[in-house]
C-alpha cells in the first residue's frame, strides 16, 4: 500500500547538503533517502562504505529502488504535486 505524499513534518530542519540547490531553483526536484548502512556510522567513513558489499548494502538499495518507483507512480497520479 502506498500513502500520498505529504509536506515535512513542521519540526523538519532540512536535509542533506548537496549541488541539487544549483537545479532546484530551475526545476522541480524531490530527494528521497533510503537508509543504506547501519546507525552509529558516520557517513564518508570506511564502514559505511563496507556495507554497500554486504546484505544490508543490498536491501537498502532494493528499498531505495521501491521508493523511487512509488514516488514516481505518486507524480504520475497526482500530477498537481509536480507544479509549484
């Protein structure tokens, strides 16, 4: 079952630092996150990059893939979350 998409949660302080800031303010742009390696890890460290060969490594990716999928079928069904 899928649910709508829905705006942050008030308390939501922003994401993740990235370039999309250089084509977002031209295009719309949505970022969906799938955890991909343990909690604990820092990111850029060695361990999280250990994960990506293991199981966890490989669910998480087969999570992100559900994800994008699902947030591509809600912008097909409710086209009027794609304009601004």
């Amino acid at each position: 079952m899928r649910t709508p998409l829905a705006p942050p949660a008030a308390a939501y302080t922003g994401g993740l630092a990235t370039d999309t800031a250089d084509i977002s303010w031209q295009a719309p742009t949505a970022v969906l996150l799938s955890a991909a390696y343990p909690p604990g890890i820092p990111n850029h460290n060695w361990g999280a990059t250990a994960t990506a060969a293991t199981n966890i490594g490989h669910q998480a990716l087969l999570s992100a893939a559900r994800y994008l999928a699902a947030g591509a079928i809600d912008l097909i069904e409710q086209p009027d979350l794609s304009t601004p």
